[in-house]
C-alpha cells in the first residue's frame, strides 16, 4: 500500500522520538512492501516561531489530505508567558477540532517485564489492561466563554457538551469494549455537574443498543482511586475531556512510565491522528534519552486503526515486548538489573528484532 503520513514533530522530545518512529515505519515499509511518504509540518511553539502561529494554515491543509498524521509533543516553558493565542498547546487544540478528532484511545497495559517498575504493588496492577476513551473535543477545554474578566478578579471556564457529542462518544465507549472484555465504566461527577448527568443518561438510554456489555458507573473521584488500587477491574473507561486527561496520566503509573503511553484521535470518517499521551518533556530535550515507546506505539495504532495493517502492528508491538524481556529501558524506567539505553539504542534495538 502506499500511504502518506504528515509528521508534525512540534516541541520538546517531539522531534527526537517522532525520528523513531519514522525510522521504525521505513522498516515496516520494507519488510511488508508499503510504500511510506512522510511530509514535516510545522505545530506548536516550533510553529509560532517560526510563522508566529501555533497552528498554520498549511498544516490544516496538509492534515486535511493526509492519510494519517503522527505528532510528537508541543509546549515548554520558552512560550509560557504567551498570550493564550500564542501557547504551542492551541495548535493541538486546534487541530484536534479542525480534524474532529473527538475520540482518543488510550490504551494502558502494564507490562509483565515492568511491573516492578511502577511504584505501585506489583500484586494490585498485575494483569492490567484498559482503555481510556476520552472525548477530545469538547468540554471545559473549548467551552465559551472562557475568560479572564477586565476587572482581573473572576475568571471563567465552560464544560459544555452537546447531547451529540456525548452520544457518539458513549458509543465509541461502547464499540471499544464489543472489541475487548465487555465491560465499559462510564466516568462522570453526576453527583455534582449537569453534563455529568446528561452523560449518565445517555449512556443508560444507550445501553439497550449493547446487551452483552456490562456498564458501571463511577464518579471521578472515586475512579481517580479504584485505578490505582484495582485497576484491573477496568476495561473500557469512557469520559469526558478534562477527566480523560487526568485519568489516562495518573493511569500511566500502572505502566512504570508516561514515556510508556501511545494514544489515537480519531474522527467520525477522517483522517487519524497518533500521538504519545505524554508532553514534550523539555527538560530533557536535545539529550538523547527519551522514552520512544509511545511514540512507536502510536504509531503501531495508526497502522492497526488508520491503514488497517495489523500484523505490520503486532510486529512493531511484538519488537518492544522482546526489547523489554531484554531488560532493555530508557532513563524515565526504574528496571531491576535492566541495561539503560538511550533513545537510539532503544530505536535501534526495535528494529534488529523485526528485521529478524
Ligand atoms: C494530552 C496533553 C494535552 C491535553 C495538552 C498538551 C494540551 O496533556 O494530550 O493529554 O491536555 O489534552
Ligand atoms: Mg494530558
């Protein structure tokens, strides 16, 4: 097949693990006869300067046409006293909403050979393997208004949801866990927030569309610790925006590190977009020892979900698990009688075992 990926590297780690992942598809492409172009586009702080927009106009067209798009990271401390217009985080708000990117997967697997790394009991998050679909284009992150007031003292953010856009993601929810363990934990404050209680309605009135699914419903809060001390109670967890975003980092842990943490948007019929569920890391850019799993993993998930490619994605998915059972690991991994890797050893090591 041939396929074209725009590769927007953006900020931070960005640029350094999009390279592996680059790397790794050109192997993927070789070994199973694809043909992969890949045009560099310019997002985030990288993209204010150089056109003082954190998203230009010519990413959104190239986007638009893509078959799939890979993105590293975005944000850091250089642009944290822009104006809100000027933060590298609007690019990648503002793609997410152009493309309606509205459902991201997170899926969060601790790794037997990591287990020990996480500074959790390796008995409480043994066999863990879930799913945050989070909504990613609405809620408090795009609700109007959202302001500071001109007289300095009150500021306002908007949790706004549509009964559509709660409904098409209760259904991802629901068709993600059809794929997997038939369990789906719906994530809201009912108690609380009237989105929350419109949510929970939905996803009951939805429910009779999926009898062999189970569904719980669990307030946030209370999810927030039942991940952490039970998480293999869960399998597809589905919720909103700014929930899906604290969850799916605090969720992290079970896999020993955020570095560890792939993630897909996807629109209704569009093009997807794949991206690590970590930040730009700044503080440790330009040295060579970021975690590329993620973005490698995303990048699996874009073959699996965009191109329809699922033995090129076990592959590259098979290739880490044999990297870990090596003890290989990046610095952000606190492995037991591991052998400490840099970014590149890591890339590398992936690519010796599927070329093996
Ligand atoms: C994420 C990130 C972003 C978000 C930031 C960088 C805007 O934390 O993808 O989880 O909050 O969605
Ligand atoms: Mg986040």
């Amino acid at each position: 097949m041939n396929k074209h990926i725009v590769l927007l590297p953006g900020d931070g780690i960005g640029p350094e693990i999009l390279e592996s992942s680059v790397a790794i598809l050109e192997v993927i492409a070789t070994k199973f006869n694809h043909q992969f172009d890949f045009d560099y586009q310019l997002i985030g702080g990288a993209a204010i300067d150089e056109v003082n927009h954190p998203l230009p106009e010519p990413t959104v067209i190239a986007a638009e046409k893509a078959d799939a798009i890979l993105l590293g990271a975005v944000g850091g401390p250089k642009w944290d006293q822009n104006p809100s217009d000027l933060r590298p985080e609007r690019g990648l708000l503002a793609i997410r909403k152009a493309l309606d990117l509205y459902a991201n997967l997170r899926p969060v697997k601790g790794f037997k050979q990591l287990l020990h790394a996480s500074p959790l009991k390796e008995k409480n998050i043994q066999g863990s393997d879930l799913l945050i679909v989070r909504e990613l284009t609405g809620g408090l992150y795009f609700g109007r208004p959202s302001e500071r007031q001109n007289d300095g003292e009150r500021v306002i953010d908007t949790l706004a949801y549509t009964r559509s856009e709660i409904e098409r993601i209760v259904k991802k929810g629901f068709e993600s866990a059809t794929l997997r363990k038939k369990k789906l934990t719906s994530v809201d404050k009912a108690n609380v927030l009237e989105s929350s209680k419109m949510w929970r309605e939905i996803v009951e009135a939805e429910k009779v569309n999926y009898p062999d699914v189970e569904v719980e419903h669990c307030l946030v809060d209370a999810a927030a610790m039942k991940l952490i001390t039970q998480p293999n109670q869960f399998d597809v967890i589905v919720t909103e925006n700014m929930f899906g975003d604290i969850l799916s980092d605090e969720a992290s842990v079970l896999t020993g590190s955020l570095g560890m943490l792939p993630s897909a948007s996807l629109a209704e019929n569009g093009v997807g977009l794949y991206e690590p569920a970590h930040g730009s890391a700044p503080d440790i850019a330009g040295q060579g020892i970021a975690n590329p799993i993620a973005m490698i993993l995303s990048s699996a998930m874009m073959l699996r979900y965009s191109f329809g490619m699922n033995q090129e994605a076990e592959t590259i998915e098979t290739a880490v698990e044999a990297c870990l059972d090596q003890g290989l690991h990046t610095a952000d991994l606190h492995v037991k009688n591991g052998t400490q890797v840099s970014t590149q050893e890591m890339t590398e090591a992936i690519i010796n075992i599927i070329n093996s």
